[in-house]
C-alpha cells in the first residue's frame, strides 16, 4: 500500500470520527428523558430513558444521549406508562336524536376526551351492535387518531334505546352476531350487554354464546332486571372465565314498601357487614374480570373502600365516559386513577390495570407495553402532593392526597397532547 493510500484512509477514518455524532444523531426521533418509567409486561418500575424511531419504541434503558435523538423531550421528575387502555367507553358519537349511546348525542367524539387524560386506545362498550358496526367503523374508528376499538352489543341494533331497542330479544342472534364480529376481527375485541330489565337469563347466554363463537369476551352491565337477578349466578353460572363484569364497584340501592333497605343482589360487598360476598372471590379465581366502569352512576364509595381495604382490587379500571360521566364524578382516566390511589392501590397497580391487564383481557397483547418494536403509545404523567377531593356516582366525596395528571400524550411516536409544552421550543 503507498503512502497516498495510507494517508488516505487517515483522512478518512478522521473524517468518519468526526461526523459520527451526526450519523448517530439521526438514529433517534424523540428521546423521553429521565422519567421513571413504569411498564408492567416488562416489569420495569424505574428511572429509564424511551427512544422512539418510526413511530415505534426503539430502545429503553437507563441512560441514552441525548445526542442520539433528532428530538430531546425532559420528563425528569415524571412517570412514564405505555398510553392508557380505556375499556369501557361511549364513543358512537352522532347526530342521531332518538339514540342513546349508538350514533347518539350522549356519547362523545373519542379524541376530544382520551389524549388529555393519557388514553390512546378507547373500546365503544356497546355502542354498535351487528347492524351497524359499519357505520361505526367509518363515521369513529376510521377518521379518529385515538385507537378505536369495539365490545359488539349482542342487541343488533346497539345501544340504540334501553327501552324501545335493548328489551327486544328478537334482535339478539347470537350466531349473527359472532359471525359479523369475526368479520371486523381488527377492531371487535368483544360482545356487551347492557341494560336488560327482564327477568330470565336468555339474553346472557345468547351474549355468552356469540362470545363462545367468536372466541372473545363477553362483558356484562348487570343489574337492572325487574325483579332482581343474583349476581351470584351470573358470576358462577353464565360467565365464562375472562369475562368481564363491568361496573363492579355499583351499588343501587333498593328499598322496599316500607323504605327500609332490602339486601342488594347485584352488589359484590354486603353493606350491612361491609364484606366481600364469598362467590365474589370464588369468581375471581375462576378467572371472572372486575372492571370499574365508572360512568356516572356506577361507582360507589360504599363499595369501593371496604372492598379495598379487604384487597379486592379491579381487575381493570376503565371509564363509562359519556357526557353524563365526564362532567360528574368521573371526569376523566387520571382522575380515576388518582382515586385508587387514594384508596392505597400503588402507582405500578394501577398504571397496570390500566394498561397491561387490559390489554390481556381483550386478548390485543401487542397494546399496553412498551416493548422494543411496539406501537409508541405513551403517557407521561405528573404525580402531584397536595389536598384533593374525589366523588363516587352518589356526590359523595373522600380526600387523597395525590392526584395524576396527564402532562404528555404520545399516539404512533407522535405528540398528542401536551399540557404544559414540555416537547415545544421555547421563545427566547
């Protein structure tokens, strides 16, 4: 080799040294550094770093330069959580003015309430059933950046009336309904069923069934039949294990003629000795899932604080959000979440119940982590001290002295939200 050549590859290999910093420089899109990072399937609750390249999460670990990254975002001081699984929503948003919750004005447009609270994937509870699911698919899921899946209401035409249309057992066709769930596989994740006041079991079992067909949960709103059903049944008899009782934490009270209080079937704690009914637990461990389902009528501190305190925790936590929910004692994911841990659920707990365990129990594993090569759905959250107050659906409240706040939102490795411009420029 001459000397030309050997200088030559010196210059080169100076030059390769020097631009080095730039080559790994475009390795990156956004960097999140110094947040503690809270990711349940992958059991890190720790101080980590989340790099994220086409929309993916690229790489976790505990320390990586800045420099690597085309975008540095600091959330030192901050959780950082896969984005939040909301379960059980109302997002059949229309302009339909006779419907409830399919096509109707009771429910609400996804992304106006899901980003802000850490939330990037929502489940429509119900909303569609088989006869217009289409709809759904191109009016919410398609044009909505929030992740929009779907419990498929065994009632045909969805939750179109609780009065007119949800009674009517006729439109309940269990292998319809299965097979048009099959067909949208990529956004049915279960059957619902909600709302029935009749006093017989068909319509469970029909709902049970076209889960069985479909090979997907089934989640139940139980409590509204007239006479009273016991949940007792519903829990050991109907339900298959890995189907979800929604609403777990309700609590209706019935009086009778006289205005004294009747025992209350539906509810899983005995308000009288405040403990957790023995066939609640023998449910649990036949793999029943509790789901909270706040909403705006169906949490109740009567319930939740006994249960809790006797380590009877959601399996899920998950909204009801509807405008009757969301401007009551709902208000929103992280408010939820504020309130379990108030109730001394840890921060790991519940950002798993809100994230991981969902994800497993609507059988989309790919969701809920923050696994190298997964979608980048993140939230970051401020954990903040103070005095705060929380309500159930009754108005009544308890104080907690913490309360999380979403304060970044990541969809597809994108900034969503952003409450207090931590990824902005700042003007100097």
């Amino acid at each position: 080799m001459t000397q030309k050549h050997v200088l030559l590859q010196a210059i080169l290999g100076i030059c390769l040294s020097i631009s080095s910093p730039t080559l790994q420089a475009q390795e990156i899109d956004l960097l999140l550094k110094g947040g503690h990072v809270i990711d349940a399937k992958n059991k890190i609750n720790s101080k980590m770093d989340v790099a994220i390249k086409d929309g993916k999460i690229y790489r976790v670990a505990a320390d990586i330069p800045a420099n690597s990254a085309k975008k540095m975002v600091n959330v030192s001081g901050l959780y950082v959580s896969p984005g939040l699984i909301d379960i059980h929503g109302h997002v059949f948003h229309g302009t339909e003015a006779d419907n409830y919750l399919s096509n109707g004005l009771d429910a609400v447009p996804p992304d106006g309430f899901t980003f802000r609270s850490g939330v990037t994937t929502i489940v429509d509870a119900g909303g569609p059933g088989w006869r217009n699911i289409d709809v759904f698919r191109k009016n919410i899921v398609n044009p909505a950046k929030t992740r929009v899946l779907a419990f498929m209401n065994i009632v045909g035409q969805g939750m179109r009336g609780i009065e007119a249309y949800e009674q009517d057992e006729a439109d309940m066709d269990p292998k319809l309904t299965a097979a048009i769930a099959k067909k949208h596989k990529d956004i049915v994740v279960g059957i619902k069923l909600a709302h029935y006041i009749g006093h017989d079991w068909e319509p469970t079992d029909k709902a049970v069934e076209a889960g069985r067909l479909a090979s997907i949960p089934l989640m139940v709103d139980f409590g509204k039949a007239l006479p009273p059903l016991p949940l007792s049944d519903l829990l050991l008899k109907h339900l298959r294990p890995g189907d979800i009782l929604t609403h777990a934490y309700r609590y209706d009270q019935e009086y009778d003629k006289d205005g004294n209080m009747l025992e209350h079937k539906q509810a899983i704690v005995d308000v009288k000795t405040e403990k957790v009914k023995d066939f609640v637990w023998d449910a649990r461990k036949r793999g029943v899932i509790f789901d909270v389902g706040h909403g705006g009528g169906s949490f109740n501190w009567s319930q939740a604080i006994p249960a809790m305190k006797q380590g009877f925790v959601p399996d899920v936590l998950s909204s009801d959000l509807h405008t009757g929910s969301m401007n009551a004692g709902f208000k929103d994911m992280a408010n939820l979440a504020s309130k379990f841990l108030s109730l001394g659920m840890p921060l790991a707990d519940v950002i798993a119940a809100s994230t991981w365990n969902p994800a497993k129990v609507i059988q989309r594993t790919e969701l809920g982590n923050l696994s190298v090569g997964a979608e980048a759905d993140i939230a970051v959250f401020n954990l903040r001290d103070g005095d705060f107050g929380y309500t159930d659906a009754s108005g009544m409240a308890i104080r907690g002295k913490q309360k999380l706040e979403a304060e970044l939102t990541i969809r597809k490795g994108k900034v969503v939200w952003d409450l207090n411009a931590l990824s902005a420029p700042i003007i100097k």
